[in-house]
C-alpha cells in the first residue's frame, strides 16, 4: 500500500491455527473457546444443537477465532439494548455494483504527473478500492483547467491561486491517466468546461478522451454545479436554468457528433429543482441523472441540523434525512428511465476543517453511506478528494499527498474515510437480502449474497466507542453456515484521528478465505451470537 510509513506488518490480532484437518463431531461439544480470541486454544467451532441438522453435516474444523479489541480503560460501559438481525433469503432487487465506489478530483488533476501507471502508491491506493471510478471535475474545470489538444497557450482570463494553480491538459496528459486506470482496473468519468462557452473545445476532449480510454470512459459531463454559476461570478447573475438546458443541447449535439456511445452525466447540481429538467431533456445520447451531495454544509448553522457536528454525524435522522435525499433522486431517474449517480459527496462542503474531519466517526460514516446509497439504488458514488498534500491540504479528502506544504513528494496516503470505503468496495458484486432488525442503538444492518452463494452481513455500530458497553448480537441466517469470518474497523473514538485500523493496521481488509473465524461460531446452525465492540464496523461472511 501507499505511504510505507503508514505501511507497517499487521500486529498480531488473532490466534495461532492448530493444525488439525478433521474434529470428529463428538468433540465439537467439548472444544468450544472460552473467550474470543482465546489465545490457548483454537478448537472446532460449536455445532448445532439440532442432531438431525449437525448430523447431515461433514465435521467441523479447526479455525483461528477473531480477537476482538474491547472497550478503552474506564469505560462507563453504558448498556445498549440487545441487537437481533434476521436475514432473508429473499433479495431487495438491488445490489452493490462492481465499481460504485470512486474517488472524485479536480480536473486539473489530470496534469498531475504522479497520476500514471508505474506510480505503485496511486495504484495499491486505487486497488483498494475495488474497481473504483476516477471521477474528474470539481470547481477547477470551469475556472481553471484549460483543454488544448493542439499546444495552445492557455488564454488570459483564467485566474488561480498557489494552491490551485491553473493548467493546461492535452491528450498526452490522458495517455498518462490511462495507464493507471489499466495498472488499477480502473474507470473514468470526465468533465468539459461550461464556465467557458466553447461547445467545439468540449468535443474535441470528448473526441480524444474516447480514442484513448475506450470502455474505461463510462460518462462524461457538462460543467461543475452550473446552478451555482451566478452566485460565484463563473457566470452573470441573470444565467439561469432556462440559459442552462439551451448551452447543453449544443454541448451533447457537439459530443455526440464525435463520441456517440458516450452517455451525458448530468446536471452535477445540488439543488433538486435542476435534475427533472435534465431528466426530461431531449438529447441525442444516452443520460444518467447526477447530483452532488453534501448532507452536512450549513457553514453558519443556519440549519442547526446540517451544520457539521460530530452530533449531526453520528445521529439516526442524519442517515434518515440522506435517504429521503437519495430517494427523491432516484424517484425523478425511475420516472424519466435513468439511472441516478452521485458522482461528488462527502459529509460537508464548508471550508477548512471541522468537528468531523479526518475522524473515526467519518471512517463509519463513509461505510453505511455507500451500503445505504447502493441498498436505495445509487449506482456510482465518487467521495471528493484531493491531491494536495496532507499538511495544510483539504482536511475532508479520503486521500492526501505526502510532503512539505504543496510540495507532494509523490508518495500517497489514506485517511480515516479511505478505510471505511474500503470496507464497503470490498463487498461489490453482492445483491442486497431483505432483513429485520431491531434493538442494538445506534447500528444500522446489511446482508448481501454474494457471487459464490455466501451471506456477507454488514453491522455499521456507530455507538460511541468511548462510553457504550458491547453489543450482544443475535443473527439469524438463511442457511447452516460451514464457516464463518470476520473482519473489523475499529477506532477509539468518534473524534480519533489517524486511528482508525482495518484488524489492526492501515491497510484494506485480508481476503475472505485469509480471515478468522466468528468468535464463539455455531457450526451448522442458522443462529449465530456473539458480541461487537462499539464504534465499529464489522463484516461476516458465512457459507453453507
């Protein structure tokens, strides 16, 4: 992984393995562990207590069980009410697509030279993340990225700043991105410049971005939340949405003309009252709605409640308001036969750091997120990020260049949020299983069956990690699980920062095969209990 300072082997958080090939099923009853992660022992796991169903059952193994870390030193142990998830056989009839995670950057960012290939700290950063989506716009490419594919010079008019310089991208700089989204299995989505009325320059990258990226360019889009083009001196302020649709209609007749299988993202607005209008466009190519996402950006607690505090973070109405958000999104897409993309999010759009930057608390927020987007029917998320170095760099971005202030030396590393995505991105290609859930606090549930027939459970236990006692779980599964396997994210608090571990270390999750087993797992039996720390996400895995 990137960033070999924060690269160091895993310590060791689970149990030796016995080697023992086969248990015979009378001394499954005998062997169970007295404790998770009971480092003296690794005996077979329990077996149903059904003779009938643990007698249709080969013998149980040996396993190495999870080690859970406990509640920090004088913890209140506050109780929390008992959690009981019950998961269906029955599918949603939504899933997690490969890919819906991604990363969301400044479009001047594609004339970084570490953005390339043969960079191992981008690459092993961008693996992490599945087959992530790089997502290329933010407020840079109306003001301050200039398209040439002929070597112009970049005219006058475009202003930036030392931190966010203006530049110039050609098609030499997407050959470049192109061999890193090969090296990282990797797709795109770009962004023209609409701050700048050129339809025809519009084309032209739409033209060359097509040529080199092929089927890695999945969509590309008309200017940076254009309904914000008034207020921020990018446009006059009488420019409305009427003067909106009309500049896009010449833009996608443009793109189509040279670039016709390429579907047009759109609008890119975070006001609602832009996206049926682009919904109901009549445009020759193929439309996916989008709309960006920032549930808390009240910067002068206008809105008590969308302001950016760690108590609107950590709350059950902020995970509610942003599904009726999500909803209502994909209510106008369903309508109009589109899918629906948040292609920019994160939890606030206000400036410089606040309560909720860089914390553990973000790290869980970013998991449910994704799972709660996807189980709604959100196809694509792209979190914004930034390449600005860690020191003085946007403190909401999931990843961070290493260096002196805005001197990046080229290495990469992953913030709290980074992990939590990771997590999530980890679980791609499952489709969503109908579950209960009650009790448990502050916990939200996900079931998914995966690929190879197995259940992955998803227990998001946003708990405060300082002060609740764990959470007895009772889970009921759809089948007689052969094994079952655990993984864990885990901080010491909602305000942590640079603490947030994946089973103990800054690195994504092992491979399921590579995991140990669920502490106190009842072989063969369709009711699993055991306990979670709180302030923790936690993915099962079972198979039958």
């Amino acid at each position: 992984m990137a960033g070999t300072k924060r690269h160091k082997l895993r310590p060791l958080i689970v149990v030796s393995s016995v080697a023992v090939l086969v248990v015979i099923m009378v001394l499954a009853f005998f062997l169970r562990p007295d404790a998770a992660g009971d480092a003296t022992a690794t005996p077979a796991p329990s077996a149903s207590s059904d003779p009938a169903s643990a007698a249709a059952l080969p013998p149980a193994p040996a396993v190495t069980y999870y080690e859970q870390q406990g509640p920090p030193a004088g913890s209140p142990l506050e109780a929390v009410e008992p959690l009981q998830i019950g998961v269906s056989a029955a599918k949603t009839g939504a899933s997690l697509p490969d890919g819906i995670v991604g990363l969301s950057l400044e479009s001047t960012d594609l004339a970084d030279a570490n953005l390339r290939g043969d960079n191992p700290e981008i690459v092993s950063v961008l693996k992490g993340l599945g087959k992530p989506l790089l997502r290329f716009g933010g407020s840079s490419v109306d003001r301050r990225m200039f398209w040439t594919s002929t070597g112009e010079p970049v005219p006058a008019g475009y202003k930036g700043d030392r931190p966010r310089p203006v530049k110039a991208v050609s098609p030499a700089d997407l050959e470049r991105i192109n061999g890193l989204l090969t090296a990282a299995d990797a797709t795109i989505s770009l962004t023209v410049d609409l701050g700048h009325y050129n339809p025809a320059r519009a084309a032209d990258l739409a033209k060359h971005a097509t040529r080199i990226f092929g089927a890695r360019l999945v969509s590309i889009t008309v200017g940076n939340e254009p309904n914000g083009f008034p207020t921020s001196s990018v446009r006059a302020k009488s420019w409305k949405i009427g003067n909106f649709m009309e500049e896009l209609n010449e833009y996608a007749t443009a793109i189509h003309a040279v670039a016709p299988d390429l579907p047009l993202l759109g609008p890119g607005a975070y006001t609602e009252t832009w996206w049926e209008p682009f919904a109901e466009a009549k445009l020759p190519q193929q439309k996916i709605l989008s709309l960006h996402h920032y549930p808390l950006s009240s910067c002068d607690a206008k809105d008590p409640q969308s302001t950016p505090t760690m108590a609107n973070l950590m709350s059950a109405r902020m995970h509610d308001r942003t599904i009726e958000y999500q909803q209502a999104a994909l209510s106008v897409g369903k309508k109009a036969g589109l899918d629906v993309w948040i292609p920019e999010t994160g939890i606030s759009a206000c400036d410089g750091a606040n309560p909720t930057t860089t914390t553990h608390a973000s790290a869980m927020w970013s998991t449910d997120y994704v799972l709660s987007a996807a189980q709604q029917g959100i196809q694509r998320l792209g979190f914004h990020s930034s390449l600005i170095t860690c020191k003085g760099g946007p403190p909401m971005s999931p990843i961070c260049s290493g260096g002196a202030y805005l001197r990046p030396d080229g290495t990469l590393f992953e913030e709290a949020p980074y992990f939590g995505l990771s997590l999530a991105a980890g679980l791609s290609g499952g489709s969503f299983l109908k579950l209960d859930q009650s009790g448990g606090g502050l916990v939200y549930s996900y079931a998914l069956q995966q690929a190879d027939g197995s259940t992955s459970v998803v227990i998001v236990n946003e708990n405060d990690p300082e002060k609740s006692a764990p959470t007895q779980v009772s889970l009921e599964l759809p089948g007689r699980p052969l094994t079952g396997t655990m993984t864990q994210m885990t901080g010491p608090s909602y305000s942590a920062q640079d603490s947030t571990l994946v089973d103990g270390a800054k690195a994504p999750a092992r491979p399921v095969a590579e995991r140990p087993t669920v502490p106190g797992f009842a072989y063969g039996s369709e009711t699993q209990k055991f306990q979670l720390t709180a302030g923790t996400v936690t993915v099962l895995n079972f198979t039958y």
